[in-house]
C-alpha cells in the first residue's frame, strides 16, 4: 500500500469509524514516534480520517494502485 492507492476498507473499520463508505484513497503516511511507525491519513466519503498502522495487517484491497 502506498499513497495515491484507493483501497477497500474492511466493515470493522468502516464501522469503528462511523464511515458511510468502504472506499478510502490513501493521502499521507503520518510520523509517530512509537513502535508503529507511522499512521495512515486517507479521504473517506469526504472525510479525512487517520487509521493506525495495523490497516496494513488487515490486508483491504487495492481497487486502483497509483503509479
């Protein structure tokens, strides 16, 4: 995964969030200071919205990957 890429969240995610869509476009890895790395900022339904790392390990599909 990286940034640009469209990706389908997983329903855990969707409903953790409150999200009205499972489709999120990956925008910005964010810094952190901690053992995870780094988080996720990405625009969901016209939202931004920042997930933890762990969104990697739930392995959602790439429905476009950008070049």
């Amino acid at each position: 995964m990286k940034v640009g890429d469209l990706i389908k969240l997983h329903q855990g995610a969707v409903a953790a969030q409150g999200l009205s869509t499972n489709v999120a476009l990956l925008v910005e890895k964010l810094p952190r200071p901690d053992v995870w790395e780094y988080d996720w900022s990405a625009l969901v339904g016209g939202r931004l919205v920042k997930f933890g790392r762990q969104l990697e390990d739930s392995k959602p599909e790439v429905l476009s990957a950008s070049r």
